[in-house]
C-alpha cells in the first residue's frame, strides 16, 4: 500500500525527497503501531541513504 505510493514518487522526480519521505512515514503512523513506525523509519532511511549513493557513484562516473 504504501509500497505503491512510495515508487510513484520515485518514477515522478527520481529522487526521493525528504518532504514527501516524511509525508509517507507520517501517513505511516496513522495506520500502525508504534514500533513498526520506528521499523518504517529506519528502513525508509535506509532506502533513502542508498538511493543518494546511487546517485552519488553516478556524478562520479
């Protein structure tokens, strides 16, 4: 569900922005508990994060 929406932003501007990365975990925390939240976070974080290496290893090329 959230998967979904996640990757219409990803197609929209290709990169991740932080607004719409909150926009997603605050969505997020109407619909579960609390340390799934934290869960959500970190792995949104962690998607994030990699997708700015991508990113970064492309500018180096």
């Amino acid at each position: 569900m959230f998967d979904a929406e996640f990757q219409l932003l990803l197609l929209k501007d290709r990169t991740v922005t932080v607004p719409a990365l909150m926009h997603i975990i605050n969505k997020t925390v109407h619909y579960l508990p609390y340390s799934l939240v934290m869960l959500n976070l970190l792995m949104s974080m962690d998607l994030y994060l990699s997708i700015l290496l991508i990113y970064d290893r492309r500018w180096y090329r």
